[in-house]
C-alpha cells in the first residue's frame, strides 16, 4: 500500500511540475541574406557565412533555418522564389533576421537594386513576414575589411546601411546595426590582425585555394564566429523574446 501511495504521490508531482513549469513553443528563426551569412560547401573552406556559427547560440526550443544564398540582393532573392518559401511556412511567433545591401550596392552585378526598389523591398519582407505574426529583424550589411593608410576603418555600405535604418525606424521593426559594430570590431583588431577574420590565405597554404585567397568580404571561421557573436548581443540588448532561447549555462 506504502509502495502505490509513493507511486501516486510522485505521478501528482510530475503532472503538477507539468503545469508549473510550460514547455516552451517550438519556434524557428530564418535567415535571409547573401554570402555573408550563407552556408558554404566544403569546396569553399575556410570559407564560413556568420550563419553557421549562430545556430550553436540556442537551445532545443528553436531551430534556425537559414536560407541565405551567395550573390543574392533584396530584389534577386523575391525574384529567384526564394522568399516565397519562407512566407509560405512562417508560423506565428517564428522570426526573420534579414540582412542585404552587399550585392544591391554594386551598380555592375545584375542584383543592383535601386536604392528605391531596395528600401520597397526591404518593406514587403517586413508586411509579409508581419502578416503571418511573425517577427522581422532588420540588420545593415556586416562591413568589409577596409583600412585607410592611417589605419582607421573605412565605411563602404554607407548609403544603403542608411537605408536600412531608415527602414527600420519607419517601419518599427528591431534593428541590429551590423555595419557599425562590425567597423568597431574591425577597427579592435587593426589592419593586419582583422586578416584573420577574414578569408585571407597564401599560396599553397589550404588546397582549396592552391594560388591563395585575398578576400576582404567573406570570413574565415573565426571571422563568422566574431559576426555571429555581434548578433547574438545585440538581440540580448533589443530585450526580444528570442533571446531567452539562447543556451542557458549548466549549473553545478
């Protein structure tokens, strides 16, 4: 009878636990974006998107599904269907991290957007995204490694990092600065340390760049886990319901 009674008490205790203490609703986060943020193919390696590392940042509550796709801008990505997939599966509560500017810049690639078309472009991933209850984060194009000779950091997304915030305060939606804490971060590391963080490789050093690699864009591994940390505390600080999704320390 002791034995049953024990049984009982311990079933109450894990239905009471139940109701104390909620699961919380499986959510996922989508990235959307260019190279920056993309996953790459191991021919590409070391060659890393800020995107891979960010997927580590949070517990079993969340998946991060990032459709981020090399050389694609604001107007490509609605044009090449892949954003409508994206709309199409956003459930209430889900969040878009949404970061272009890189390849809208460029006059001479065939993703140029107008800064017009750029910032309308920018809106309907926020209408959309919005209209499925789901949360739009917008963020400036993460910097490129750019020294001046005297050392100092140079901008080179000005106009349409300008046009992302303008966005995101007419719009109110959350905004993670990354042009600019990405410069600071560039400018911590200084001219020659910042190689690091970036894909920088001499010949015959990796066999996927027999000839080398002197690239200032994309990032080696610790240059994305550097970017991905950038994000990761500038959620903290908006105060958004996504950052209690981030892995909470085991305590002893």
């Amino acid at each position: 009878m002791k034995a049953i009674q024990n049984k009982s008490w311990g079933l109450s205790l894990l239905l009471l636990m139940a109701f104390t203490f909620p699961q919380q609703k499986k959510i996922k986060v989508y990235l959307i974006g260019d190279s920056t943020m993309a996953i790459k193919e191991p021919k590409a390696y070391p060659e890393t998107g800020w995107g891979m590392p960010f997927i580590y940042f949070f517990d079993n509550s969340l998946e991060v599904d990032n459709r981020a796709k090399n050389g694609r801008s604001t107007k490509t990505f609605i044009a090449e269907g892949l954003w409508q997939p994206v709309a199409d599966n956003l459930q209430e509560g889900d969040y878009v991290l949404i970061q272009f500017g890189h390849n809208d810049e460029v006059k001479t690639k065939k993703s140029y957007t107008t800064e017009e078309e750029f910032q309308n472009n920018l809106k309907r991933y926020v209408t959309e995204t919005r209209r499925k209850k789901a949360i739009p984060i917008l963020l400036t194009p993460v910097a490129r490694r750019k020294f001046d000779e005297s050392g100092k950091i140079e901008a080179t997304h000005e106009v349409y990092s300008q046009l992302v915030r303008q966005v995101a305060q007419d719009q109110k939606v959350p905004l993670i600065d990354l042009d600019q804490k990405s410069q600071a971060l560039l400018q911590q590391f200084g001219p020659e340390t910042s190689k690091l963080l970036f894909l920088q490789l001499a010949p015959g050093e990796h066999p996927n760049y027999p000839a080398g690699k002197d690239d200032n864009t994309h990032f080696s591994e610790l240059g994305a886990r550097k970017m991905a940390q950038l994000v990761y505390a500038e959620i903290k600080n908006l105060n958004l319901e996504l950052a209690n999704r981030f892995v909470k320390p085991e305590t002893k």
